[in-house]
C-alpha cells in the first residue's frame, strides 16, 4: 500500500466505526457509520492533509460507497504536490 493510500486510510478510519482490522476495501462505509455530514467532513479532512479540492460533482453515492471507491475518486486528484 502507497503512503498515500495509507494516508488516506487513516484519515477515513476516523470517521467510521471500526479499526482498521474491520475495514475491507469493498466494505460498505454507511454500515461503518458514514453519514452524509461525516462524508463532507472527511473530505474537508482529506483536502486539507492532501492538499487538494473534491469536486462537487463527485459527491455521489457510488464515490462514497466503499474505501475502494472512495479512494478511485480520490487518487486522481492527488498531483505531485500532494503530501502523504
């Protein structure tokens, strides 16, 4: 695993409702406690440690529905500059 994706990964565990034992990458993030308010938090989160801004066309459901997911629509974002 990437330090960005570990990275990203530690960040998003501090919005959901496990470890990160219980975090799969195909694991629904609402049955891990994802709300649409901690959704916009975590991606205030991410845009801060990584040095980036989420589009708002991103915010979908499908983007939010798996750590896999999630990090699809992020990784892309992430240029040279970002920091991990």
């Amino acid at each position: 695993m990437s330090a960005a994706r570990t990275a990203f990964r530690d960040v998003l565990l501090t919005y959901l409702t496990c470890d990160a034992a219980g975090l799969r990458p195909e694991e629904r993030l609402r049955a891990l406690g994802l709300n649409s308010m901690r959704a916009v938090d975590l991606v205030l989160d991410l845009e801060d440690r990584f040095d980036f801004a989420f589009p708002d066309d991103r915010f979908t459901d499908e983007n939010f529905a798996t750590e896999a997911s999630l990090w699809a629509a992020v990784e892309p974002l992430l240029g040279a500059g970002a920091r991990p």
